[in-house]
C-alpha cells in the first residue's frame, strides 16, 4: 500500500484499500493460522469473511478485519460529518452541470485513467459463483450475460478467461463512450463471445442494447454503477432490466453502502442530494442501505441473498484505519410479477 499523505485523494485512499482487500482475499500457500485460510477454503457467498476483531489491540496484526460494527461514539462522529455535508451542498449551477450530462464526466474519467483504472475482480467466482456454474461451465448451454457499466472489462474479461461454454454470449454496456472504445480495444476482447454498447441504463427511450431482445438475459451484473445513477433514475433503470431479464434470470449487484469511508471523507460542496454526491471528478455516487435496496428492486424481483460486507482496513505501518461498507444482493425475476396472480 503506498503511503498517504494529507494531499492523497480520496480516489487513491479508496484504491490502496481495495488492492489491500485483494492481496488478503488472494492469499494461498502454507497456513500458520485459520486466518490465513483463503475464503475460497473456508467461506460461502455472503459471508464475507470470517476474521473477526475481538481484541482492539491486536488491529495492527492484520491488513483487514471482518463484521467490524461500529461503537455509538463512531455513529455520532458519522452523522456530525453528515449534518456538515447537508450545510455545504454542491451549488445550483454545479449542480445542474453534475445532473444534465453524467456521461461526460465518466469520459473524462476514461480519458484520464488510461492506464491504471482495470482491476481485475478475483472476487468474482467467490461472492457470485452461479455464474460459473449456470453460464460459464462447459455444457451450459445458451446463456447470456449482461454487464451494466461495463467500464474497462473489470467483469467481462475474467468471466471471458474463466469460460468453457461454447453457446455463452456476454454483452457489456456503459453510458460512456470512451469505456466502450477501451473494451472493444482490448487484447482480451474477444468479438465471437462478446459485445460491447453505448447504452444508460436509465435510459426512457425504449431503447435495449445492441443485439439483446426482451426477455433474452440470463444474468445482469450491476457492480458499482447503481450508485451513479440519480435517485430519480431508479425506476426506470428497474424497468429496463425487467424488460431484459428472463423470468427466474438473476441479478447480482454490489455497491457502496451508507457511511462507507468515502461517504464520510467528502468535504463541503460534494452533496447533491441526500446520500448522493459529486466526486472531485464530476462523476456521481450514491450510499445505499439494505432497506432502500429492498423497496427499489422488491417491485419486480425477489430478494434471494442480501448482505452487508463491512470491512476495517487498516495501513499497518502508518497506523491508518479505513471502515468500508458495501452491500452485495442476489436478486432473481419473478415468474408472476408482484401484485399479479
């Protein structure tokens, strides 16, 4: 992890703590101790872990700690730097440059990041391993798989490398035009299993990816890009995978959960609303609670397997600690829509 110092942004803090996340959740070799067991080992999905902090002095001893609730002190702490959030919001006219166009800020990112913005997902067959076995296992069958905000192939390309069924098709879509060029670019594009697409997710035009009909996908992943979307935007993004979702297809999502650490570390002229913000580089982000997840998606899906995946990282050598929440959902198509019979 490289050291941080007062002028790191917070982009580059949440970097560093995921690669620390990586490294831990990677390790193999000779165990000394249940702690060093991959999760891959010792683990099912959802249960994100099992090192648990039960000794405050012995959080320097390890990179990161599971199920790590907070005190009432931190809970205080939490919402004293809200309430300062909400007396500083972004002002009307960033406001309405954030709001109009947020492709653009997602090009701009792409554009900026060309060479270390991929990141390989090696959580991928551990956290949604039906993947592998219903899509990307040999003798699969027809299937096909959707990829929402498909950026530089952070899914796509480890799910292409793992396959093995010879009918699989995966279809990667973002609203950014510059993300699509780089997937299509790519060495590990592969054009006989896959396609990529300019395409919003709430888009209200009727409009459904390149190739793709309704009812035809197997699974969508939705992995950190709910959270771009605009609180006035969910439903039609519902509507959207619904018209593209088979009944009993799957939707695996994970995403930012409220008063993760980057929720926290915003400053003053960030909040765009309640629980969404503009990042420093215009691009949105919204911090969800299970119960919000349950009412956006409960309309037409049914919740599966939902979860909250808290996680205390921690510098060792700076004495750092960084509290990160995400939220990790199953959901699966009803046969008969809710309120139907």
């Amino acid at each position: 992890m490289p050291p941080i110092t007062a002028e790191t942004s917070i982009e580059a803090i949440i970097d560093s703590s995921e690669a620390v996340l990586d490294a831990t959740t990677a390790k193999i070799g000779t165990y000394q101790s249940k702690w060093d067991i991959p999760r891959t080992e010792r683990d099912d999905p959802f249960q994100f872990g099992q090192r648990y902090l039960e000794d405050e002095e012995a959080v320097w001893d390890f990179n990161a700690w599971d199920h790590v609730e907070w005190d009432e002190e931190q809970e205080v702490l939490a919402q004293q730097k809200l309430e300062k959030q909400r007396e500083n919001p972004v002002n009307d006219f960033d406001k309405k440059l954030y709001m109009s166009n947020p492709s653009r800020y997602w090009d701009l990112f792409y554009r900026n990041n060309k060479s270390n913005f991929f990141k390989d997902r090696k959580w991928l067959r551990l956290e949604f391993p039906s993947i592998y076995a219903q899509a990307t296992a040999a003798n699969s069958g027809p299937k096909t798989i959707l990829e929402v905000g498909c950026g530089a192939g952070n899914t796509m390309f480890p799910i292409l490398a793992a396959n093995e069924n010879a009918e699989l098709k995966i279809v990667g879509v973002d609203f950014s035009h510059r993300a699509v060029e780089l997937v299509r670019e790519s060495p590990e594009f592969d054009a006989a299993k896959a396609a990529a697409d300019v395409w919003d997710l709430a888009d209200d035009s009727g409009r459904l990816p390149a190739g793709l009909k309704e009812h035809s996908v197997d699974f969508v992943i939705l992995i950190f890009v709910f959270s771009a979307l605009a609180p006035e935007q969910w439903d039609t993004a519902i509507r959207n995978i619904d018209r593209l979702l088979k009944p009993g297809g799957e939707i695996l999502f994970r995403d930012y959960g409220r008063y993760d650490m980057a929720q926290l570390r915003f400053k003053g002229g960030r909040l765009l609303q309640d629980s969404f913000y503009a990042r420093g580089d215009g691009t949105r982000v919204y911090f969800f609670t299970e119960e919000e997840l349950r009412k956006i998606f409960g309309t037409k899906f049914s919740v599966d397997k939902m979860g909250t995946d808290r996680r205390l990282l921690v510098n060792r050598k700076r004495k750092l600690k960084m509290y990160r929440i995400w939220l990790q959902a199953r959901f699966i198509k009803l046969e008969t829509p809710t309120g139907e019979i």
